[in-house]
C-alpha cells in the first residue's frame, strides 16, 4: 500500500465509525423540532461539556491557529486571549439566558429576540444575519477538510473533490441525527483532537530542536520580530489586538450555534460550572501555535500556512498517524460544521420562512423544512469555498465581525429594563452596514482598529442614541420578558 | 434579570485587564521564563489563572444568593 492510500484509508475508517455512532445515537430518539434542534433540554454537565467544546474546537484550532502563528507569528497570541475571555463572559450571561430559554421554550437566538423585543421583523432579520455569517464558518470547515485531504492523498487528490465528498457526508449526518447524534460524536472526536494535540505540539519541538525552549530560542535567532507584534504584519499591532480580542471574547456565545447550545443544558448552574473550568481546556491551543513556529523552521516556503501542521506531520511521522490526525481533523471540521448547519436551518425555516411567508406550518412542517434547508447552506458553503482563498483564521474573523453585532441587543436586553425593538434593531443594521462597507473596501483593520469592533462601538452608540431620542421609560414590570410571551 | 453582583463582576474583570487591556506591558520575549518568551508565558498562565478568578466569582454569587435562589426556581 502506498502511503496515500494508507492514510487515508485511517481517515475514512475513523469517519465511517464516528458517523454510525452519530446515526445510532440519534436514532434512538423520536425526532420532533424540540428533540432534533435542542435535544429534549436534558443534557447534563457532560454533554454539555462535550457539545459545547465540539462546537469550540474546530478546525480554526487545529489547522487555523498553526496556520497563523506560522505566516503572521505575534497576532496569533489573540487566540490565546480571547477564548479564557469569552468564558468569563459566558459565567455572566448563559445562566440567564437558559432561565429564559426554559421558561419560555425558546429553540434559537432569534426566538429570544422575538420575546424580549415582540417584533416579527427584529427575530427574522437577526436569523437572517445569523445565517449570513455562519457561512464563512462553514466554509472554513469546509476549506479544513479539503486541506487535510489533498495534504494526506500526497497531493493526489484536490481540494474541490474531496470537500465535496466531505460535505456530503456531514449534510447526511445532520439529516438523520440532529444535536444528540452531533453530541456523541464529540465524544470520539475531543478524545482524538487531545491526543494528536498534545502528541504533536510537544514531539514536533523535541524531534527537530530538541524541546519547546530550544525550539523558541532557534526562532528567536532566526526571525527576532516573529514572537511580537505584529510579527511579519505591518498593520496587526496592539490597538488590532485589543479590539479583536474585544470583539471575539463577546462575540464568542453571540454565534448562533453556541448561543442555542446553552438551552441544551439541564440547569443554568450547569452553563455556570462549566465556564469555570473551560479555560483549562484552552491548555492545548498554545501547543497548535508551536507547532507553527516549528515548522516555519523546518518547512520555510509553504505557499498557505494552513497547510503547515500537516505538512510537517506527514513529513515527520509515518503514514498511519497521518490518518490519524487526519481522521481527527475530518471530525474536528464534521462536528462544529453539523451544528453550525442545523442552527442555520432551523433558523432560516422557523424564524425567517415560517413568521413571514407561511404562517400556517405547523412545526413537523417546520422540521421539513429545516432539513430541506441543510441542503441548500451545504451547498452555498461549498460553492464559496471552492472559489475563496482567505485564510482559516480571517474566514473567522469575517464571521465574527457579523454576529458579535447582537451583542447589545441581547445583553442588553437581558439586563436592561430601558431598552427597546427599534434601538436595537437600528444598531444591529448599522453594525452591519459599517462591516460589510469596511469590509468591502479593504478597510480592516480601519485606523488600526478591527473593523468589527468599530462597528460594534458604533453599534452601541446608536442603540443608545436611539434609545434616548424615543425617551423609553423602564417596564414596570421587573421581568421584561413576561408581557411578549404569549408571542412565540 | 437580576444582575450579577459587584464582587463578581470584578473577579471577571480581572482576566480582561490581564490578557486584553495591558498588551503592551507584556508584548515581548524577555525575560524567557521557561523556555518561553513572556507573551507566551503570560498567556499561558492566565489559562490557569482565570479559572481561580471565576471559581472566586462563583463563591461571591453564591454568598449573594444568586445561584441558590435559581436552583429553587428549577426545581
């Protein structure tokens, strides 16, 4: 057997087990919208855990996170800092989020915002937005699973292909197994992506320089400005760095997908602990960005730094483990991918179709539908990425910049008894419009500034500015949610 | 909603300040402490130490009765 061939042979077999536990898992269960969307609201402390760590650690971590410390360097420290950030953020907000999911039964982000503001229109274009940005995550999902496909067939295979076999896979699996399916298959994929981390974070350093240390010293004698900012960029500095650490830690549980795997859990107390000790988790990401700094040692002139973690573990370890961490990689882009898929169409189908052209549907109807939708973002995921080269970790970028734009509304509006439909939905089209603008016209970072986060700050200040034009009064009643819920 | 209290939101505010807001004090390789240049070194730690900031927050929320009264409220 050729090593191609054996490598991906692993691959495959590991794909084929992960899938027939994800279909056996959710097979099990009557598959209504509640039980495929958030699986019964019965999960414990360790599904929890799990989902929420699958849907955390995707691809961006493992091939993004080296992707960048090997072709930016110092900006890729952001990664170390926002994701402890964005826990601190989650301890504060996903308690009262799920008491609020629970008591009112909402399915997806869109619904908190049709029960805290009551405005049809506010909940379709936030799920609008929402569907919007999750296709660049998709896409860079997609973009891994090409990457570690054409890197393991050795080349013999390209990237369009193998991401349209990929996907197909991933559409299916959605189809059948809903959340509780996705859940189980974390299980398998968390145990693979912590093995192949640590394993390879600490033996690339050992084999080639002879420990961490030495490693850091050789790249500190060969490129001095590499491990500080901006690194090898002339405009990712510490303003860049503030503001995109800013703009991903809040943005971190405004993603769709997350903010709906809160109503998963048993009890907000469950969201509580679970922050506390997610940080600790975090402990294999520096390991990524070593991995990057050593191959820029080792591997100098690779074309996309995406494709440096396995490269060099191809270059380094014999065929079999490539699979291996291939295989982890395959599940490490299948898994975020499936949630961020189901949260897309269960949005699209009972936020934005149902509310506004079919009233009638009744909510089996509305799960038709949904599946029906899987398809149609799979596909327009899969077009953009075939056709795209941005890099892992700007596809995220991208994305974040969209969805942390309802940060004010839903903070907010949790927090808040002033605030009300119109400001929001004033900031959140402003916020959007300044992105894509900056966006467009290769504007970010703007002045140093992460376009994202500028957009956020004007974001606020219209919600503010909006709020106090309209001169709104507090609710009388201290819990704002009570007077819309007879809307959902 | 009930807002969290004070005192949590000041172990919260800690990590922020840390890993975010004081970049440039901590934005360099010297010293290396164990093996590695500061920035890393001080990222790192903050993996470890953020959790103990959180746990502390946890305890306040609990004194504050924040966290019991919601366990009444699903039971």
């Amino acid at each position: 057997m050729t090593p191609s061939l054996i490598a991906l042979s692993v691959i495959a077999g590991i794909v084929v087990v992960a899938s027939v536990v994800g279909f056996y898992a959710g097979t099990r269960h009557r598959m209504d919208l509640e039980q495929w969307t958030v699986g019964g609201r019965g999960f414990g402390l360790l599904l929890v855990w799990l989902l929420m760590a699958g849907e955390v650690y995707t691809t961006f971590t493992f091939l993004g996170a080296s992707g960048w410390a090997y072709s930016r360097g110092g900006p890729a420290l952001y990664i170390l800092a926002y994701m402890p950030l964005a826990y601190v953020l989650s301890f504060f907000i996903l308690p009262p989020i799920w008491e609020v999911g629970r008591k009112y039964r909402l399915q997806t982000q869109a619904d908190f915002f049709q029960l805290r503001y009551g405005s049809k229109a506010l909940s379709a274009f936030v799920a609008l937005v929402g569907v919007v940005f999750i296709i660049p995550y998709l896409q860079l999902q997609l973009v891994g699973l090409g990457i570690i496909v054409e890197v393991s067939s050795f080349g013999g295979i390209h990237r369009a292909p193998a991401m349209i076999i990929a996907f197909a896979i991933v559409a299916a699996f959605v189809f059948t197994s809903g959340v509780r399916g996705v859940a189980w298959v974390s299980v398998i994929k968390d145990f693979l992506l912590l093995f192949a981390a640590v394993f390879i974070g600490i033996a690339v350093p050992y084999m080639y320089f002879g420990g961490i240390g030495k490693m850091f010293a050789a790249v500190i004698h060969a490129r001095p400005t590499h491990l500080v900012m901006p690194g090898t960029t002339k405009n990712l500095g510490h303003t860049w760095y503030i503001s995109t650490v800013l703009l991903t830690s809040l943005g971190f549980y405004m993603w769709p997908q997350a903010f709906g795997s809160s109503f998963t859990a048993k009890s907000g107390d469950t969201l509580r602990r679970n922050a506390v000790v997610m940080p600790l988790y975090g402990i294999t990401m520096p390991l990524m960005l070593f991995v990057g700094f050593g191959a820029l040692l080792v591997l100098p002139n690779l074309a996309n730094g995406d494709l440096s973690l396995l490269t060099i573990v191809r270059k380094t370890f014999p065929a079999w483990f490539l699979g291996l961490v291939g295989g982890a990689g395959a599940l490490t882009a299948m898994v975020p991918a499936a949630i961020q898929i189901l949260t897309a169409a269960t949005l699209f189908a009972k936020n934005l179709w149902r509310p506004l052209f079919a009233p009638q549907m009744s909510d089996q109807q509305v799960a038709t539908l949904a599946r029906i939708t899987v398809l149609a973002i799979t596909a327009i995921a899969l077009v953009f990425a075939v056709y795209s080269s941005l890099t892992i970790v700007s596809l995220l970028l991208l994305g974040y910049a969209g969805v942390t734009q309802f940060f004010p509304g839903i903070v907010l509006g949790l927090f808040s008894r002033r605030v009300r439909g119109p400001a929001v939905f004033s900031g959140i089209v402003a916020g959007i419009s300044t992105v894509t603008l900056l966006m467009l016209t290769q504007r970010d970072p703007w002045m140093g500034w992460n376009a994202g986060f500028a957009a956020l700050c004007l974001n606020f200040a219209v919600v503010a500015a909006v709020s106090l034009v309209q001169r709104t009064r507090p609710t009388e009643d201290a819990n704002v949610f009570a007077t819309k819920a007879s809307a959902i | 909603m009930k807002r969290p209290s004070v005192g949590a939101v000041f172990f919260g505010l800690v990590p922020f300040v840390a890993v975010c807001f004081s970049v440039s004090l901590w934005d360099r390789i010297n010293p290396i402490i164990l093996g590695l240049p500061f920035n890393f070194f001080w990222l790192i730690l903050w993996l470890l130490l953020t959790p103990i900031c959180l746990w502390a927050a946890y305890r306040i929320e609990m004194r504050a009765g924040n966290i019991a009264s919601e366990k009444k409220a699903t039971h």
